[in-house]
C-alpha cells in the first residue's frame, strides 16, 4: 500500500524533440522531421530506469506524446516495456505512423486510451494547420488501423478562425471512422500558439464561450459521441463537470504528474522545452524520489494550490478542483505560478464571468 501524500501517478514522457508535422499552433515547437532530418529521442535504458524508480513513488499510468511519439526509433521496445510493467497508456498522436502493428501493440498494454489529432473534415484546412501535403489521409487510416484493432480513438480539433466552422462535421467525421469522442481544445498562447494569438488568427474570447455553450447545450445532443469542450470548469454545467473530460491541470492532477523530455530531464510537462526554470534534474544523474520530494517548484506548488491562485482563479469557487486550469500556461505568460488562466482572466475583464462560480458577489 502507498501511503505517500502526493503519489507519482502518472509520468508524461514527451518521447521526441522531432515530429513529422509542422502545425502552426504548437506549444511544444519541436523541429521538423522529414526525410533525412532526425531530433534526439528519450533512451530505452532510461526509460527503463525512470520506470524502475517510479513504481514505488506510485506510478498506475504513463503518457506518451512528443513531438510525434510513435516518431521514436524504439517505439516497439518502449510499449513492450509498459505492458511488461502493468502500466496505464494513454498516447497522443498526429496518427501519421499509426500503423496495424502497432495499433495492436497498443491495444495489448493496460487500458489503453490513443487521442489523434485531426483539426478539420477536409484535406485542405488540416493540412493547412499541420503544414504537411498528405497528411489528412495518413491521420484517418491511422483511425481506421486503431478502430480495427478495437480502439474508439479520441479526435482532437485545435479551435481557431479558420475551422471554427467545420466543429459538426469533424464530429460527423470521427463517427463514421468509428471513434468514440471528440474534444474541442482552445489554441493557448504559448510558443507557436502565441504567435497566432499575436497576429489574430484566433478566436476571441466572446466567440470561444459561445462555441462553447453551443458545443453543450446544441451539438452534443445531436450525438452519440462524448464531446468534450476544453473550456475552464467555471464554464462547465454541473451535468459535465465531474466526469472523465480532459480538461486542464486540475483535471489531469498537477500534483501527482511529472514530465520527462526527450533529453532525458525532468519538468512539469512539456512546458520544460521553453521554460528551463520549470526543468527540475535529469535521469542519468538525479534519484526521481529526490526530485519528486524535494524539487522546490513542486513542493511550492503542493503546498501552495489552490489557496495562493490570485486573480479570479483566487475568486472562483471551482478552484479546488481546476488549481488554476493550467499552470504551466500561466506560468509561461506571467512567471508566476500563481498567476490565474489567461482564458477566466480576459473573460472576468470584460465583466463575463459566471456569477455563480464566484466566492464573491457583485
């Protein structure tokens, strides 16, 4: 029995520094790889390691995403290595590389749970996002090969102008793949999402919440799929705030994750690839039990969340449970980890946010 207070749950391994796609909003940023390009990738032995060392910290599930995951040299040896050791896998993919084989390989690790990233129902305005010729095509046969390997894969549409329009056809799209949710995320302001941000080809904040209580109250109705609209819990119905839906930090448990990037070092989550303050040690010389009990950024943060959230994340009444939605995007924008969500603070500006989730009242 584990009776450590803050549990190491579950490890996010960013596996690649490369991908195969070039998606105008990505807030990792990793390089381009294609053709005889290559980006280093996490070592097996130290995955191996990093695994050994978190079992005891509590360790139930891993995350592999990237760059492009499935991009990694030993991406066979690095599933055979989650089933070996009876861990939760959840993978985040471009579905490009999503081959029979290794559909199947995943489908045989505990619970496994594949998200595939596909931003439009044509070719034309995917591609346009992920800035690579052919990959719409590649993206829906690597649903198909995980469908056939009894999967009911999640599609991931980023939001922006562009296809904000085409939100009812992407889910008709993900039924008639088989699939068996779809979730909508905001574009966040980081890296090269703040660049779109800057030059407005995202949505504004009014269109956003209105997408949102669309995507509630009018398309999920017309739909057997599980939608999920990645909007802050203080713009969730009761009916929806309490489930399985992806959502932010608080959602995913901020205090019992860990990041691990492709060069092997430690940091909140992928974050650590343009924020080297939120990188914490490295595998091939530090213990994990020491980052994890004595990393001073993740203790300030157990000891600290929720009641050190300032803005309106302090105001809110969900903030037990979101712990400011997304600290990592916070910090990125304030250097402040206690700085509120960019998102409920723009919203709480303009005198529109819900009265209802607020400790105070105007």
């Amino acid at each position: 029995m584990n009776d450590r207070k803050f549990s190491l749950n579950q490890i996010y391994f960013y596996l690649t520094e490369g991908c195969n796609l070039r998606c105008r909003h990505c807030w990792i940023d990793p390089g381009y790889q294609g053709g005889s390009s290559s980006y280093p990738s996490l070592s097996p032995e130290l995955f191996r390691s990093i695994i050994r060392q978190a079992k005891p910290l509590g360790l139930s599930g891993v995350k592999l995403t990237g760059g492009e995951p499935l991009l990694h040299p030993q991406i066979h040896e690095i599933l055979d290595e989650i089933r070996a050791n009876d861990l939760r896998l959840i993978v985040e993919t471009n579905g490009l590389l999503c081959t029979e084989g290794l559909a199947l390989k995943m489908a045989a690790c505990k619970n496994p749970f594949v998200s595939v990233s596909l931003d439009a129902a044509d070719a034309e305005t995917h591609e346009w996002m992920r800035g690579v010729s052919g990959c719409f095509e590649a993206a829906g046969e690597g649903i198909r090969n995980l469908v056939n390997a009894g999967f009911r894969p999640q599609v991931i549409m980023t939001i922006m102008s562009r296809n904000k329009d085409q939100m009812k056809s992407v889910v008709h799209l993900a039924e008639s793949l088989g699939c068996g949710s779809v979730k909508f995320n905001i574009l966040q302001p980081t890296a090269r999402g703040e660049k779109m941000h800057d030059a407005g080809q995202t949505l504004d904040i009014e269109e956003l919440v209105e997408l949102g209580e669309w995507v509630e109250k009018v398309l999920s109705p017309l739909t057997k799929l599980r939608l999920h609209y990645s909007h802050p819990l203080a713009f969730r119905p009761l009916s929806r705030m309490f489930g399985n839906n992806g959502g932010g930090c608080g959602i995913c448990g901020i205090r019992g994750i860990l990041g691990v990037l492709a060069d092997g070092s430690y940091a909140m989550c992928g974050i650590g690839e343009t924020v080297p303050e939120l990188v914490f040690g490295h595998a091939a010389a530090d213990r994990l039990k020491d980052i994890w009990d004595d990393s001073p950024v993740l203790k300030e943060l157990r000891e600290g969340l929720p009641g050190r959230l300032e803005g309106i994340c302090g105001e809110c009444l969900m903030k037990s449970r979101c712990l400011g939605s997304c600290v990592a995007q916070n910090y990125y924008l304030s250097k402040s980890l206690w700085a509120p969500f960019w998102f409920c603070e723009e919203i709480n500006r303009k005198g529109l946010f819900p009265e209802t989730r607020l400790t105070r009242k105007s």
